[in-house]
C-alpha cells in the first residue's frame, strides 16, 4: 500500500481531532542534568533499595497481576487521607485516569474546561475525544479568575472541570474557598488534581462526599516513584464504581503493586526528600530573582520565570551547559516563560552557575 492509499484510509477512518493533534512531545534528556519533567532527582538510599529488591524477588512475573488489590488500595486511602464513605482506583500514572474520565463523559458532549496555562493532557485528551476544549485564561499572576471561570461555567455546562492544584507551570495554590464556589457552581464533575501535594501540603481529601460531583486525582510520580506510572482517582462510591468499568484489566503491573506497598512502609525517606526539595525551591526562587529574572512564587517542585526576549537563548545556553528544563512552544502565553524542576543541591548549584554566566 502506498502512503497516499494509507493516508486516504485514516482519513476515512480516524476521527479528525486526532488526525490534527500532536503526540505528546518528550524532549531527550541523554547526558543532561534533567529539571525539565518535575521528577524527585534522589534515589532511594542504597540498603533500602536492596530491601526493595528482595521485596520483588519471588514476584510471579508468569500470572497476570492482582486486578483490584484491595489491600493495597486501602493503604493508599489512608496515605492520602480518603474519608469513610469515599473509594479509589488505580491508573497507570494520572494520564490513564484523566482518559478515562473524559471517556467517560464523551457521549454527553458537554465540554471539558481548565484553567489556561496548565496541564497540558486535559486539553489533548478531550480534543482527541471530539469533545470541545475551554481554558479560562489566569490573571497577569497566574492567578484564579473566579469571576470569569463562574461565567464561563454558567454558559457552557461543562462536563468535567479539570483543577492542577497547584497549577502546573506557575505553582500557583489557588484559594480555597475558590476551588468551592467552582464545586457549588458546576453542573458536572470538579477534578481537583494534586499531583504536587507532596510540596503544597494542602489537600482536599476531607472534602470529598460533601458534593456529589467532587473527585480527587493523586499520583505517586512527583514523590519519587514516577517509574512506576501509579495515579489514585478518589471519590464517592457511585462515581468509583462506574469509572472503574473503563479501566482496563490488570493496569497495574505486579512489579508496581509489589513496589508500592513497599514504599507504603517508608514514607518517610521520600518526606524527608521532599522537604529537602521545598528547602531548595526557596533557594532558587531567591537566587533566580536576584539576576533580576520575574519568578513567580510556587507550591509545587518547580518554578516559572520570565525571560522576556531571550527565553529561547537561555534554554539553549542551558542545554549547552548541560542542563535541561522546560520551554514552552505552541502557548502564545509562554513563549518567553521557562520552568525549571526543582532538583538535587549539586543539580540545582550548577543550573544557576550556567544560568548566571548567561545574564
């Protein structure tokens, strides 16, 4: 078959929102320091990681894994602090779960909404559904605009309203009582997603069952064990049962249940990187504002700052000296914003010394 047969033959067969789409586009990070992907750059300490080992020594890689492991799930509900009454499912990372919701809805054609900027998924999964996709655009400080998000809710009737909290790029932890005049406000679901809440420390996991339409994501990636691809969706019992009809049998992998529960047993030591982490996050914003960079304060493992004119200079300057972080193409917003993970003391020193020499 020649390419023109095969391009008229997804024509015909694929939806047009995915034909026009982009995969998602993951930069090669080969020999660089990586702060472009807010992952926690510490290992686990050398005997606990040969205790996690053993853990998978006798793992029955020849059986398919647990399909609903309850005992594992149970530990993560009280790790994340799920009230009595609430339930959780698994995903393979937060993507599988946020797909799965906006499956899930499709067939209302209701449209999907966000904050603009944020996480970027919430917008691709629904366009690829053939749902239409509303961002509501933050403030100058990358702030919450309630007044223009409640409009916006009131007009269109949105299905699912996606909240990265604290936002991805800025970190900015919108205020609470915001978060609940949106859950007051909206016809269908509210998704507060906390993936960075091992940083931000603020949770609206006692919430959940108050509001019928009030769902909580959480992802283990951010706190060291982003490897093992593990999101939780949290909520009402209804919801769960409904959602977990679209989950796939045995998405998550033995290796990653066997290693979860391992972890379970020893928060502490990705607790006490995490606080390393916030510590350093303090360090560079201070330092980055000192080279007369606007930064913006965050709650999460990463900061933004603005390089108005020469954003693309220093990112290739960066990359040049050996370290990776994240610049935004295709956002007519960010295009002169750079975001920098927050990594290791070592990695953090020589991202700033390459960046000095560059102003």
């Amino acid at each position: 078959m020649n390419d023109k047969s095969t391009t008229t033959l997804m024509q015909s067969l694929l939806r047009p929102e995915l034909l026009a789409s982009k995969a998602y586009a993951v930069t090669p990070s080969d020999g660089l320091i990586k702060l472009d992907a807010m992952e926690n750059p510490f290992h686990l300490p050398a005997a606990l990681r040969q205790q996690w080992l053993e853990s998978l020594a006798d793992a029955p890689l020849n059986r398919y894994p647990d399909a609903h492991p309850d005992a594992l799930i149970a530990a993560l509900k009280a790790h994340i602090g799920v009230p009595e009454g609430a339930e959780l499912m698994l995903g393979n990372g937060s993507d599988e779960l946020i797909q799965i919701l906006v499956t899930a809805v499709a067939g209302s054609q209701r449209p999907i909404m966000a904050v603009d900027p944020s996480f970027v998924m919430y917008r691709i999964l629904a366009q690829q559904l053939g749902l239409a996709f509303t961002g509501i655009p933050l403030d100058a400080d990358f702030q919450l605009d309630l007044p223009a998000m409640l409009t916006a809710i009131a007009a269109q009737q949105p299905g699912i309203i996606f909240l990265d909290w604290p936002n991805n790029p800025s970190g900015s932890l919108f205020p609470e009582a915001d978060l609940e005049a949106i859950v007051a406000a909206a016809p269908g679901l509210v998704v507060v997603d906390e993936a960075y809440h091992a940083f931000s420390r603020t949770t609206f996991a006692d919430r959940l069952g108050r509001t019928p339409n009030l769902l909580l994501l959480r992802t283990l990636s951010k706190e060291g064990l982003a490897g093992l691809r593990l999101g939780m969706l949290a909520g009402p019992a209804a919801w769960i049962q409904e959602l977990d009809k679209l989950r796939l049998p045995y998405n998550i992998n033995v290796l990653t249940q066997r290693s979860v529960a391992f972890y379970l047993c020893h928060t502490k030591v990705l607790d006490a990187q995490a606080e390393i982490l916030r510590s350093e996050r303090e360090r560079l914003l201070k330092t980055i504002s000192s080279y007369g960079l606007p930064i913006w304060p965050s709650a999460a493992n990463f900061l933004l700052f603005h390089a108005p004119g020469r954003a693309a200079a220093l990112f290739s300057g960066l990359r040049e000296g050996g370290v990776l972080i994240k610049a935004f193409t295709g956002h007519p917003r960010l295009s002169e914003y750079l975001r920098v993970s927050v990594g290791t003391p070592a990695e953090n020193d020589r991202f700033l010394a390459v960046l000095e020499s560059l102003l």
